[in-house]
C-alpha cells in the first residue's frame, strides 16, 4: 500500500484530502506544517508528500529546502499546494522539488491526476476525469 504524507495547517483540508485518497486505497498520515512533516519524513518513508505552502512553523516552501539539502534522507516526490499562487513561488516549488503545483480551490480529479502521474503512471486517466471526482478544496 502507497503510503502518502499530507502536510496543510487546516484539520478540514487534511480531512478532506485524506478521506479521498483513502478511498483510492492509499495510506495517509496528516501532518499540521512543515516542521511536523519533515519529522515524519526522517522517520518513515513515504511515497508522496502533499504539502500547502501557507502554514506556521514551517512553510511548505522550506519544508522543500530542507529536505533537498538532506542527501541521508529519502525525499518523496512532493505535490504543492497554496492558495496564493504566483509564478516567484511556482519556480520556487518546482526548483526545490516539487513535482506538481496546485492552486486552491482545486478540483479533485486534478489532484488525483497528479498523484497517479506520481504513483501509478500507467493508470488511465479517464478512470479518475469522472463526475464523482468534482469536490474542490477550497483556499484556506
């Protein structure tokens, strides 16, 4: 089972991204920022990190940082989330590692296209572009 680290400040972003996830048949652990999550990180490996940018602590940006500059530790391709999104950050997120960056809201099945970009390349993506995918996540 792919295991898959969510990092975001708010319990119902967490909620929301886990429940769908969960139901794809993926593993989930939540994180509330940065700090917490590069914790976990150095802890256990995982296979995806999905981090918002906006959170105390620790960014998500630096999140990015420290785990890059970290050559010991696993770095688990990572899906950016933020609801403030400009192109400074979007280069910023790319460069340190991030392998997809998201704009809140945004609909399910664009996250759920990334992450089986991610973790299950050779899944068909019409199997996840259907209208039971359209919750959004809202910026928060």
């Amino acid at each position: 089972m792919k295991r898959i680290l969510i990092a975001d400040d708010y319990a119902s972003t967490r909620d929301i991204l886990r429940i769908r996830l969960e139901m794809r048949g993926y593993f989930c652990q939540e994180v509330k920022n940065g700090a917490e999550a590069l914790a976990a990180i150095q802890r256990r490996h995982y296979d995806l990190l999905i981090t918002d940018h906006d959170m105390p602590v620790m960014t998500g940006l630096e999140l990015l940082t420290r785990v890059a500059k970290m050559p010991d530790l696993q770095q688990p391709p990572t899906i950016f989330i933020t609801g403030q999104l400009h192109d400074t950050l979007h280069q910023a997120a790319t460069n340190a590692g991030a392998r997809a960056v998201l704009l809140k809201p945004f609909a399910d099945y664009e996250l759920m296209v990334e992450v089986n970009k991610i973790l299950c390349p050779r899944l068909v993506q019409e199997d996840i572009s259907s209208p039971d995918y359209e919750l959004s996540i809202s910026p928060t």
